[in-house]
C-alpha cells in the first residue's frame, strides 16, 4: 500500500512538472504543490498508523481472549466466594523470558522470601478448561490473587517470523524491541478492557519490582 501511494505521488508530481513546462505563469502553483504535499504527509502518516495497528494486532487480540476468557470470569468467580473486597494483579514483562517456566518459578521463590505464602488454586469455569490462579497472603492475613498471562509466550513465533531470526545481536536486539513494544500493546488494551468493564477497582498491573 505504501509503494502505491509514493508511486501514485510520484506520477502526479510528474504530471504538476509537465503542467507548469507548459503553463509557468499560473498563480495557482505554489498553492498546489503546498497541498500535494501536505496530502502526501498525512496520507502516508495515516497509513504508518494502519500498518503499526495491523503489526501489534496479535497481541491486541490476545488481550482480548486473555480479559473475556479468562480474567472476567475468574473476578467474577472469586466475588461469588469471597465478596467484593478483591485484588487481582496482573503480572508484565518486560521480556517474553520472564514467562517461562524457569524464571515464573525464581519469581515465586522471590516473593515467599519476601514472608508471602503462595498457594495455586484451580478455578472450575462454567465454559473453557480450567485455569490455576496463585494466591498470594500477607503477614496481615489478607490474601490477593496473582496471575502470569502465559499466553503473551504465543507471540514467540510471531516475532520470530518478523524478525526473520538469524541467531546474532542485531536480530536479538529487534526480536526484544518487538516482543517489548507487543507486551505493551497488550498491555494498553487489556488495561482499555478493565476499565470498559469496570473492573479497574479491582485489577493492578505489576512488573518485575512487583510491589506487592
């Protein structure tokens, strides 16, 4: 789409060139090659916008599946048992690494070393296959519960393919700036979602400093 719109400009400006050999005296050509610009300019800027959409798109959809499937149904699960008084945070990444199994694991050791008690429970959904929630208690007694959106794990193949990995820096460091700028569309609307949803009274987003 890009290269038919620079092509398309292309010949229209060829086309203005041929007009003014012929016609140099017209008073009307500096305003009209303002406005073939300006067209260009926000023509292209428009389609830069819709290309960037189409490319974070994957991780917009899996925020979708991810806040409808799984994290509306489990607040409104854990209300029916526990009442209102509820926190639900959200873990994010900064790197897609951070959800595997290995560093999920170094992460719960973390914070039971913080005096936290850690305890996975299984939620029985009315619809789709169960999902484990890890509960998390104070010293207080009060317990929150946690999640690592596992799902954002999918869009491995999809940066792979973007980037069209050759195992060196320059594509690791594409493959990380991609995965980054993709958690955080996911982020962005998931986060749309929760407030739509009212249910932002409820859901926290934490990263790896967590916070608790």
């Amino acid at each position: 789409m890009k290269k038919l719109l620079n092509n398309t400009f292309t010949v229209l400006t060829a086309a203005l060139f041929i007009f003014w050999l012929f016609f140099p005296n017209s008073p009307y050509w500096e305003a009209t090659i303002g406005i073939l610009f300006i067209a260009k300019e926000v023509i292209i800027r428009w389609q830069m916008r819709k290309i960037e959409d189409l490319e974070f798109s994957p991780a917009i959809s899996l925020a979708h599946g991810y806040i409808n499937n799984f994290l509306e149904p489990a607040i409104n699960e854990l209300l029916s048992k526990n009442g209102n008084d509820l926190k639900f945070s959200i873990y994010i990444p900064e790197d897609l690494e951070e959800l595997t199994d290995q560093q999920i694991e170094r992460m719960k050791i973390r914070i039971q070393s913080d005096g936290y008690k850690l305890k996975e429970i299984k939620l029985k959904r009315k619809s789709g296959r169960p999902h484990d929630v890890l509960t998390v208690e104070k010293k207080t007694g009060k317990v929150f519960y946690f999640d690592f959106p596992r799902t954002l794990l999918s869009l491995q193949s999809y940066i792979d393919y973007k980037v069209e990995t050759a195992r060196n820096e320059v594509s690791e460091e594409k493959q990380f700036r991609l995965g980054k700028n993709l958690v955080e569309a996911f982020r962005k609307e998931a986060q749309r979602l929760i407030l739509k949803k009212n249910l932002s009274d409820k859901v926290v987003f934490v990263d790896k400093s967590l916070g608790l």
